[in-house]
C-alpha cells in the first residue's frame, strides 16, 4: 500500500518521498522495551527504495530520487542540551 502511495507521487513527477518511520526511534520504542527493533524499523522503511530492492523510480529519466527518514518526536521532556531544556 505504501508503495503504491509513493509510487503514484514518484509518477506525478516527485523526486523525494518520505519514509514511514515516525516514533520509529529507541527513545520512543524503549516505552514499550522495543529499543533494539528501532534500527531494523528505520531500515525497513526505506529499504524498498534502496538501490538493489527490485523498486525503480519512475521519475524523468536521469532524475535521482531522494528518502526521507521521518524521524518524529520523541516523549521524552527530560532531555537536556547542554544545559538547556
């Protein structure tokens, strides 16, 4: 389903798509002690678009195509940055 999402954008002359990947973080995935699964989610959600998947762009040709990795927020209202919250 995403795929087809992605590749009627790519269709219409798109050359980023975004992955579907938000809160797929260790922070957010600690909460429910899933930390360890963050790296191969972030992977998967890209992975159809990596070169050697199978996926071909579908844009103009010559055009390149960009992933996006959807980060999100995380829940976590501690965070200090250098002494700044």
């Amino acid at each position: 389903m995403i795929e087809g999402i992605h590749r009627q954008y790519l269709e219409a002359g798109a050359d980023i798509i975004e992955t579907n990947t938000f809160n797929a973080q260790a922070i957010s995935l600690g909460d429910y002690g899933m930390e360890s699964l963050a790296l191969r989610d972030c992977k998967g959600g890209c992975g159809m678009w990596s070169p050697g998947s199978g996926s071909r762009h579908g844009g103009a040709a010559g055009s390149s195509l960009l992933v996006a990795g959807a980060i999100g927020a995380d829940d976590e209202d501690d965070v200090d940055f250098d002494g700044r919250k």
